[in-house]
C-alpha cells in the first residue's frame, strides 16, 4: 500500500474481502499504516521516542474463553 501510494492489486482487495473483512477492516488498515508512517517521520524528524509505556497486564478471572 505505500510503495503505490494507497493503490492496490483490485484481486489483493478482493481476497481481503473474501478472507472476511469489510471497508470498515479496509479502512482500519490504512489508518494503522498512516499512523505508522507519521510516527516514523517524527521520530526521524526529532529523535523523540514516541513508544508508549505497555499497559500492565490484565488480571484473569478464571475463566477460560
């Protein structure tokens, strides 16, 4: 997606699509690369580490899902 700039293989959305995503998943993605890129480009830009701290882990409850 960012070597074309935002453009794809119409088969590569298509099987996308078949492997049980929808426009809302498709759009999902492309935020995700979009945040990615600009994190990139600002930690290029200033050095500034921009990783947040990790969540502490959940407690589980007991049950198994």
């Amino acid at each position: 997606m960012a070597e074309n700039k935002g453009h794809a293989d119409p088969q590569l959305i298509e099987r996308f699509y078949a492997a049980g995503y929808n426009e809302g998943s498709l759009v999902d993605v492309v935020m995700a690369v979009g945040d990615k890129i600009i994190s990139n480009y600002i930690f290029a830009l200033t050095g500034i580490p921009i990783d947040y701290p990790l969540a502490p882990e959940l407690e589980r409850s007991g049950v198994e899902g």
